[in-house]
C-alpha cells in the first residue's frame, strides 16, 4: 500500500458513532487503504479462496480459520491522529503484524502496546519483492528480544521461498506486552498476583 494514515486505517466520519463498539467499528478497518497490488480500495486477495474482498471481511474469514495475518506496509505507516483504534482494531481480527518500510512513532507504540509485532524491514528493498499472494512466515518469536532482528519468510504461491530480516524497538517491557497479549494484560496480571500477595499476608 502507499500513503497510509490512521484514517485509512478507521476511518472517521460516521464510523465514529461505533468508537464503543469493537465489533461494529472493526468493519471499516483499513477500507481507506489503497493495495499496492490492485491500486484499489478495501479489495483485497483472500490466499485461501483465491477470490478479492474487502478487508474486514477477509481478516475475519482468517480469523475463523485460525489463520493469523499480517498487513505489508509502506514508509510512515500509521501517521496523523494517535487512534487507538488503529492499532486495537487489526489485532481485534487476528492481525498480528504490521511490517511496514517505517512507523508514525506515536502508532508505532499503540501497536506495541496491543500486543501487535511492530517490524520494519532491514532491507528496504525486500518491500518491492513481496506480491500479494505471497505469505509471510515469522521466525523465532519465541526469541523476541530488544536489539535482534527477526527472520521473515516469503513464500510464493509457486512454493519457492525466500528469507530477509525485520528489524523492531521492542523494549524488554515491550516484548512482555506481546507476549501477554497486550499492556493491558500485563497490567491485569501485576494487578492479580499483588492482589494474591496481599490476600496471603
């Protein structure tokens, strides 16, 4: 995709009536993101069917699949105003990475804390290899750690594969985040087992 703002992401407008609604606002996340595949708006490939779609749709067909997905992004993804939904919403349908060229800071921080994989490329030109029936493999999250890099596999719809790395800021704090599912999850269990410790006492 190109120029991708947070209101490409959840677009406002009327949309914003839903800001309590999780589910009913998830059905405008990112119809205002152009494909860098089609240069088309919320249509989508669905790799499973072979058929396009929008893609709330598309994300919740993986989602009840159990298949998690991932969003291919260009440079500044996530600029403009700091939405929370921006972030909130891609998780909410089983998203569980935006690897993008480079990061709005302030979003870039809202995915981290809804337990979303905030990655860059470490080759920049790795970007104009992936095509949209392409997937994406991420290798070694369970060795997420501050300062390494983590490899990416690209498959083709031919089966041929091929590796680059993805770079992050994950702080320890961050990586704990993910891990739990969220801040706030990290935060409920501190919470819980201070609870647990008092009740002992």
């Amino acid at each position: 995709m190109g120029k991708c703002t947070t209101d490409h992401i959840t677009t406002a407008g009327p949309w914003m009536r839903f800001c309590g609604h999780l589910e009913n606002i998830s059905n405008n996340t990112l119809i205002g993101a152009v494909n860098a595949d089609n240069q088309e708006v919320n249509k989508v490939i669905n790799q499973i069917t072979g058929e396009h779609g929008g893609v709330p749709d598309t994300a919740r067909d993986y989602q009840r699949r159990g298949l998690p997905w991932v969003v291919v992004a260009e440079h500044n993804y996530g600029e403009g105003s700091s939405r929370e939904h921006a972030a909130l919403q891609p998780r909410y349908l089983g998203g569980v990475a935006i690897i993008a060229r480079s990061f709005a800071r302030i979003h870039e921080a809202n995915l981290k804390k809804q337990g979303m994989l905030a990655l860059t490329f470490a080759d920049d030109t790795a970007y104009d290899k992936i095509e949209a029936p392409d997937r994406v493999s991420i290798i070694g999250l369970t060795e997420l750690a501050p300062g390494k890099n983590i490899q990416l596999r690209i498959t083709s719809k031919d089966g041929t594969s091929w590796m680059t790395e993805a770079k992050h800021t994950f702080t320890r704090e961050q990586v704990e985040y993910f891990k739990a599912g969220s801040a706030l999850n990290v935060m409920a269990s501190r919470l819980s087992d201070k609870s647990s410790s008092s009740a002992s006492l």
